[in-house]
C-alpha cells in the first residue's frame, strides 16, 4: 500500500496549486524497469515495498514509482515484479489486479470505474502480456477537491507497470491523457 500511499501525497500536494498547467513532454528512459514514458516536468523516483493478502498467500515486493507533478495534474509510472503466486492461476492474477486498481480508486475515494478497452503496450515483441486493464474514475483528493483519475495496468511476463494520472476535475485534457498513455513502450 506504501506506493499507493506516494501517489495519493503527492495527487494531494499537485492539487494544491490553482495554475492551470503548462505541459512540456520530456521522454524518460528506465532501463532498470524496462520501458520509456514521456512525463511533463523533471519526475522523481521512490522505491517502495508493497505487501497485500492474496489468495496465494502474502505478496511482497519492491515497486519502483517514477512520477512528476504538474500544477493540479499528476503522472505516474509504477513498475514492480510479481512472484509467481500473484500471477498464476488466472483467479491470481484477476486478484492481483484488483488490489492495485482498488487501491488507487480507495485514493480518490472513487466507487464507479469506467472501464476502458486496452491492448498490448508498445514494445511487447516476444514477451507474454497477462493481463491490460484501463479505467477512469471520479472522486475526491486534496482537501476534498473533485478529481479524475485514469489508471492502464499492464503484466508482461512477470512485471506489472501501473500508469496513473490523476487531477482536478477537467484539469487534464484529453490529449495530455492520450500524449501519456500513448508514449508508454516497453525497452527491448
């Protein structure tokens, strides 16, 4: 719950501001985690050590969180690798999932997620997707301001890369949305 924990500070900390945000798209390079993302503004990094009660038993795991804040507006790539007992048999890995989009909805208080229809990441070549979810959410953060949240979660092979952007109500426009969600590519 740790990154979920930084993702919802810092939603809150962007929140704060009232400018309207300037976006200026940079690509990120993570070869550690293996893809490239294109974030608005210098990001920063944490590392986190996630833990959560699974059908297999205890998960517990290292998810690397590179993020940046721009005015109300909040991007984030997380990146974390799974032990086999979170991705096998399918219910798993379905309960894995759930766990990381449940979690990001509990943030922003959101009950009702649109779902979204997702195919492969960029980049995938030989690798195994298990699994791609997408969906939107409204609901409250930073003080009780109404925010929209819109969340992609791939699994390749053993990896679950987790997307997030997270603002004000109407703060970030669709295209800023599409610029993020597209620049995602996985590194050979």
């Amino acid at each position: 719950m740790g990154s979920l924990r930084i993702v919802a500070a810092a939603a809150s900390l962007a929140l704060i501001a009232a400018c309207s945000p300037r976006l200026d798209w940079r690509e990120h390079r993570q070869p550690a985690a293996g893809y490239v993302v294109a974030l608005p503004d210098r990001p920063h990094t944490t590392v986190r050590e996630i833990r959560f009660e699974h059908p297999g038993g205890e998960v517990r795991a290292e998810m690397a969180m590179l993020s940046t804040g721009v005015g109300a507006s909040l991007f984030a790539v997380g990146s974390v690798r799974l032990p086999p007992s979170a991705l096998a048999p399918p219910e798993a890995l379905d309960a894995t999932l759930s766990w990381f989009g449940d979690g990001l909805l509990r943030n922003v208080q959101a009950t009702r997620p649109v779902a979204a229809d997702l195919g492969a990441p960029a980049g995938l070549g030989p690798r195994q997707l298990r699994a791609a979810r997408a969906f939107s959410a409204t609901g409250t953060a930073g003080g009780g301001r109404p925010a929209r949240l819109a969340v992609r979660l791939y699994v390749v092979d053993d990896q679950l890369f987790q997307l997030v952007a997270l603002g004000a109500e109407d703060e970030i426009q669709p295209q800023a949305l599409e610029t993020f969600f597209d620049s995602f590519r996985l590194l050979p």
